[in-house]
C-alpha cells in the first residue's frame, strides 16, 4: 500500500482495473432524475443510464460530490496512515473542486493536497495514473502533486457529438441550430480547452467527424514520446475501439485504453459521442 493515496471523481472513467490496482478512490458525482438521486457509477451503470435516457422525455439534472463526501474519504484515508492527493475534474466545469476545498478545512495541517485537472474523463485519469505510479515508487506527497502539475500542460480530450439533441435539450443549443444540425448531418468536434469543452468545428457525416478527431488529436501529439490514448464513447463501444485503430496506424502509444463517458458527463453529451483523450511528452 503506497503512502499517498490518490482520490478522483467518477467523470475520469478509469477502467476499474486500474482503480483496483493502484488503490484510487474514486468519489462518486451525482444524477438526480425526477424523484430518484443515483451515485454515479455506484448506482447507475453506463449501460443502464443510455438506455434510460434515449427513451426519458426528461434529462437528469447533474451534481457534484458534496463536501460530507470528501470528508468521509480523507478521515478514511488519514486514518489508515496515507498522505492524500486529490485531482478532480475542472472547475469550469463543475463545483466539485469547492467541495474538496470546503472539506479540506475540516483538516488543518493535514498531509492533503487538492488540485485542479483542468480536464476531465481520461484526460484527467491519465494524470492520476501518472501520479499513483509515481506514489507506487515512492514519490512523495509534495512530487506527486508537483507530477500532476506538469502533466496538465500535456493532456487533452477531443471529442464528436452523434447529435445535437442533448446539448438542445440541456439548454446548451437553441432549436433552430439543432434542427439544422439534424438536417445537413452535422457532428461538432469539441476540445476540453483550458478547462471547458469548446466547440471548434462542425464536419458532415460521422465518419469524416472521427477521422478528423484522429487528425487533431495527432497534430496536438506531434512528435512527442511517450505517447497515453484512451479512447472513449457513450454507448457506442464499437466507435470507440475504431477510433483507437484509426490513432494506432499513426502514434505509436505506450498505452491504449477503452474508457465510458460517465453518465455525469454523457447527460449534457448524449448517446453516441466519441473521442480520444492523450497524455504525450510526460
């Protein structure tokens, strides 16, 4: 058992045998659907969710651990002994860091250390992972956080809508941009980009979509070594271990990984959606 402990949140999606191996805990974000309030992860599966969720006529509404649950956690871990680092998800893009930080108060001069990934999904889970082998080896509390650090400035995740219904629906896109989308077979190509997703092209048909995915994950890689994919999709396993085919003919990666995008994340994306997060140069 390494001494730091490494805590996440449940929008990084890393495979749970990596979780199981290196001891990450992983702090549930929450759905809330009409009367019913799911852990993610813990009481939804990916599965369950996307199926619920083509045929709901509402979408649940999303949010992020409270504070009480990352105080369970840090007593847990303080207790047996570990020194904590926590990475979670932007906090442009949720509130999940000001909870951390709330309970953080709880600890005064505890050997706890909370930081911003600035990303989320497996851009975020390549920054633990490079965190919790380090701690595996030794590192300490202090090198591992300064490791997270420096790995935000080589992490990044692109990603294509299978529709715009979703962002329509959660108030992100008006009608008419929707209805037209639909109609000429649009697929945005968004990037997490300095803590949000930015929308920065719109391609016709899904294929092309995918295939420019590729294109700028491997102009954002360029000649850097080594090289971290996963691959990630909503419902469309399929999609997701092409895509990484299309990635493995041009980048030679240390590791590939097939990962979900959480339900957290998948209710403002929707169905369908496909994409690659990369670690490279670190």
């Amino acid at each position: 058992m390494s001494k730091v402990a490494l805590v996440t949140d449940s929008t990084a999606y890393i495979p749970k045998e990596l979780v199981n191996q290196y001891e990450i805990t992983v702090t549930p974000q929450v759905l809330i659907w009409g009367e019913e309030t799911f852990r993610d992860g813990v009481d939804i599966q990916p599965d369950e969710f996307y199926s619920r969720l083509l045929k709901s006529p509402t979408l649940p509404s999303t949010s992020q651990a409270t504070p009480g649950a990352f105080i369970k956690i840090f007593t847990k871990l303080l207790e047996e002994g570990h020194e904590v680092l926590a990475v979670l998800i932007s906090e442009k893009l949720s509130g999940t860091m000001c909870s951390a930080l709330q309970a953080l108060e709880q600890f005064p001069g505890a050997p706890i250390a909370v930081v911003d990934s600035t990303t989320t999904a497996m851009g975020m889970g390549f920054q633990v992972l490079a965190a919790a082998r380090a701690a595996e080896q030794g590192a300490t509390l202090a090198e591992c956080k300064r490791l997270v650090e420096e790995a935000r400035n080589h992490t990044g995740v692109f990603i294509t809508l299978d529709t715009l219904e979703f962002l329509h629906r959660g108030g992100r896109i008006g009608g008419g941009a929707r209805f037209l989308g639909t109609a000429l077979n649009i697929k945005p190509i968004l990037e997490l980009r300095d803590g949000q997703l930015e929308a920065i092209e719109r391609v016709r048909t899904r294929n092309r979509a995918m295939n420019r995915v590729v294109e700028l994950v491997e102009e954002k890689i360029g000649g850097s070594k080594p090289v971290h994919l996963a691959s990630l999709h909503a419902n469309c396993e399929a999609d997701a271990c092409l895509i990484l085919d299309k990635m493995n003919g041009n980048v030679e990666a240390v590791e590939r990984l097939i990962t979900t995008v959480s339900p957290v994340v998948g209710t403002h994306v929707g169905p369908g959606t496909v994409g690659i997060a990369y670690m490279a140069g670190f």
